[in-house]
C-alpha cells in the first residue's frame, strides 16, 4: 500500500497550512480557556467551575482551529451545551443506575442535538460531568445549565467572536465570512468560468490559509456531484 492510500485510510490530512495559522490557533485557544477560568473563578466555586474545562477545551478547538466548520457555529456551541447540560443532570436525578445514566446523558445528548440541528461534539463531555462530577456539582441541580455551563459557554463565544473578528480571513460566525467573500466577489470581475477537475480543487485548498474540514474522499464525491450538475445544464441548455 502506498503511503497516500494508508494516509487517506486512516485519514491522515495532507492539507498544508501557513505557520501563521497555527500559532493564530493556538493563541486563541489560550485567550478562550483563559477567559473561561477567570471567569468562573472570579463568579463561581472553582471546585465546581473545574469540572466544565475539559468539554470548554474541545470547544475551545473547534472556535479557535476551525471557526467555519458547521459544528462550532454559535448555535451548535450555545444549543449543544445547553441541552446536553439538561440530559445530564436528568440522567443523573432519574436514571438510578451509575453506568446506565452516565451512558444514557451522552446517547441522548447526541439525539437532542441532531434534533435541534445543534450538533456539538463537546457537548457530550458537558453531558457526562453532570453524572460523573462530584457532590457538590451534583447539588448545583438543574443551576449546572446556567453556572457554570452557559456562563462558560458564552465566554468562549465572546472571545471567539472578538478574536477571530481581528484576521478578517477567520471572521465568525462563519455566515461573516461568507458576506466578506461575497462582496470582494462582487467587486471582481471574473472571466467566464470554465470546466475544472479534480486537480483544479485540491489546488485551490492547498492556497486555503484556515482548515477545510473535508477529506479526499468527500473532494472527490463533491466534483462528481458538481460535474453532473454542469453537464445537466450545458445538455439542458443546448436543447
């Protein structure tokens, strides 16, 4: 097996990002998580506040590493939390089995979420605190869905918002994006388009300086997609 084939089957991603990307990053993670603690100590019981970090920190990777990806819009990030600290703290009063009502806040966590069209990977872990955590978060009771959970969550969103607002090629919530690329496309005039292929796309995201959360695979599916469309129209058209 050739090493592109075993990159692409254990999806090893081969998209090359500038330097200046990956400190932006990293420097934003830092700024998010930082808020959040500062916020939670200063307002909360840090033995308490303690508890919500490790579902902030995927958080924040998604806000900061891939701020146009569908999964950390602010719906997503406020909605995904939201609900998965209410299944949470239901399972842990409800459900008397330890095991049962731990696997449960997170099973049910990802049915919400994919009902309500909030689909946040972090909120399974906010999910699962509100049953593994200690005494005193459990006393905190259905409290556990506005502090520590939504006063964290709207920290994170400010500083992503704030932060991400300064490099206007990261600009979120990613519909901001889209209306920056929209106009400056606006106010190109652009030859008349031509047929592309496959080459022609993962040229265009090698010079993409943010992460395109998007595989071989589904690059491949989409040309095919679009190749379909464009004979359809030029059969439909010289009809």
């Amino acid at each position: 097996m050739k090493w592109n084939d075993f990159a692409d089957l254990i999806g090893f991603s081969r998209h090359k990002m500038v330097l200046r990307e990956k400190w932006i990053s990293a420097l934003g993670g830092f700024l998010g998580i930082f808020a959040i603690f500062m916020t939670a100590q200063w307002l909360l019981d840090p033995q308490v506040a303690v508890y919500i970090v490790p579902s902030m920190g995927a958080s924040a990777v998604l806000l900061f590493a891939s701020p146009h990806v569908p999964f950390a819009q602010p719906w997503n990030l406020v909605g995904g939390h939201a609900v998965s600290a209410l299944i949470g703290v239901a399972c842990w009063r409800w459900i008397p089995d330890f095991t049962i009502a731990a696997s449960a806040s997170v099973g049910l966590a990802i049915g919400a979420m994919y009902f309500l069209r909030c689909t946040h990977p972090p909120g399974g872990a906010t999910a699962l605190a509100a049953v593994i955590g200690s005494d005193k978060l459990h006393n905190l009771g259905f409290g556990y869905e506005l502090a520590p959970i939504m006063l964290n969550t709207l920290t994170i969103l400010a500083v992503a918002i704030a932060f991400n607002y300064l490099f206007p090629w990261r600009r979120y919530p990613a519909h901001l994006n889209a209306l920056l690329e929209k106009n400056k496309q606006a106010k190109t005039t652009w030859p008349e388009p031509g047929p592309i292929d496959h080459a022609d796309f993962v040229y265009a995201l090698s010079h993409l300086d943010t992460l395109v959360d998007i595989s071989e695979d589904e690059l491949l599916e989409i040309y095919a997609i679009a190749t379909r469309r464009h004979s359809a129209l030029a059969a439909k058209s010289g009809s």
